[in-house]
C-alpha cells in the first residue's frame, strides 16, 4: 500500500448498494459513472440509475445506489510542471 494512501473500506451490497469510506471528495457523478478520489486514488463506479444517497464527507462516507456493474481503481498521476515536460 502506498504511504500516502490512508486506509478504506468498499462494501457492495447485492450490486446494489455501495459504500466507501475514507472519501476525499466526489469528483464528479451522474447516472452512470461516479468518480471519488481517495487519498490520490480515484474510484470510478459506474452502472445504471447510479445516485448518491448519502454524502458526508466530513467523516469521508459516500454511499451509491443503483445497478452497479464495474468498481475501477485508477491512480491518478500527479501534472508534471513545465519545466520538467521541456527538459526531458
């Protein structure tokens, strides 16, 4: 586990009911895709009539409901600066 990735928790209930934990902030969301980050890693949660129903992100707890058909991990890549895209 990476160092500056804190600890969390995915719990999927019968593909219909989804809660995380340790929630940073909801990227964006719609009917079909979700977006968290968490910690610098975005989960991408995406299915059919997707809401979210509760959302404290005061405690980093989001719950989504819906038909959820995929649960992705993407590690999100820090921007490089100018000066390092010029100088490769």
């Amino acid at each position: 586990m990476n160092e500056n990735t804190r600890r969390h928790t995915v719990s999927l209930t019968d593909r219909a009911l989804l809660t995380v934990t340790a929630v940073d902030e909801v990227l964006s969301f719609d009917e079909t895709l979700v977006n968290l980050d968490i910690g610098g890693t975005m989960l991408s949660v995406s299915g059919r009539e997707l809401s979210v129903t509760k959302l404290m992100l005061e405690s980093g707890e989001v719950c989504i409901k819906g038909q959820i058909e995929a649960i992705v991990y993407e590690v999100t890549q820090k921007s490089k600066g100018v000066f390092s895209r010029v100088f490769k």
